[in-house]
C-alpha cells in the first residue's frame, strides 16, 4: 500500500511539472515505510492526498504534452519523460497493474516458474553529476 500511494505523490507531481526536493533521495518521499509504518498511517497520508490527485487528473488539458522531471541526487541527475496522458494513465491504472501482477505471478508461480511483471510509462536517462558540497 505504502508503494501505491507514494507512486501516486511522484506521478501527481511529476504530471504537475513540480520541481523535487535537491538533493533527491527516495528515502525522503513523505509516504514511505519509514513514515507510515502502519496501514492507518498510509491510509490517513492517502486520504489527505486524494483531492490534489483528482485535481490533478482533472487539470490534465493537453495529454500530449510532454513533461520532464529531473531529479538531483548527490552523484547524478535522473531525467525522466512522459507526456502527460501516460502519467495520467498510469495514476488511474496503477492499483489495476499490481493486482493483475500479483494474481499473474501466483498463477506462474502455480505452474512451477518465476515472474517479475513492469509496466511504465516513461523514458528515462541518468547524467554524471559533479558531487553536491556542504555549500549548496
């Protein structure tokens, strides 16, 4: 649960063309393990993020439109792309993919063999980046 609601704060955001925090860590999204480490707290971060994602959805006016997302570690950028319609796409249809991956990979696994099922929706490249200092 924590994976799908933290997935649905990144795509929001990222369909929002929000910058993210410098330096980015995964380990500082506001929904993790860490920060909702029972259902009830994911379910309350979620709850909270509701509205902001419908708007989101609903302010979506160019679903062609492609949108880039850089994100600065320490040692790199990450630069991801997608037009909006995808990340749209994959906000509604993100829950859909992991319950047809679980029951798909049951039914692999059922028969004797392994599975790892993705589904995304982007483009992504990483670039060196010289080493952020204490000063900035």
């Amino acid at each position: 649960m924590v994976e799908l609601a933290g997935t649905e704060w990144w795509l929001a955001m990222r369909a929002r063309e929000e910058p993210f925090p410098i330096p980015f860590s995964w380990d500082d999204w506001p929904i993790t393990a860490r920060t909702c480490p029972t259902f009830a707290d994911v379910e309350r971060a979620w709850r909270v993020q509701v509205p902001q994602t419908r708007a989101t959805l609903a302010g979506i006016t160019d679903p062609d439109r492609v949108v880039e997302t850089r994100l600065i570690h320490r040692d790199q950028v990450t630069i991801y792309t997608a037009r909006r319609g995808d990340l749209a796409l994959q906000l509604l249809m993100h829950e859909v993919h992991h319950r047809a991956q679980a029951m798909g990979s049951a039914a692999i696994r059922d028969r004797g063999a392994g599975s790892r099922l993705h589904f995304f929706v982007q483009n992504e490249r990483r670039e060196p980046r010289q080493p952020i200092t204490s000063g900035g």
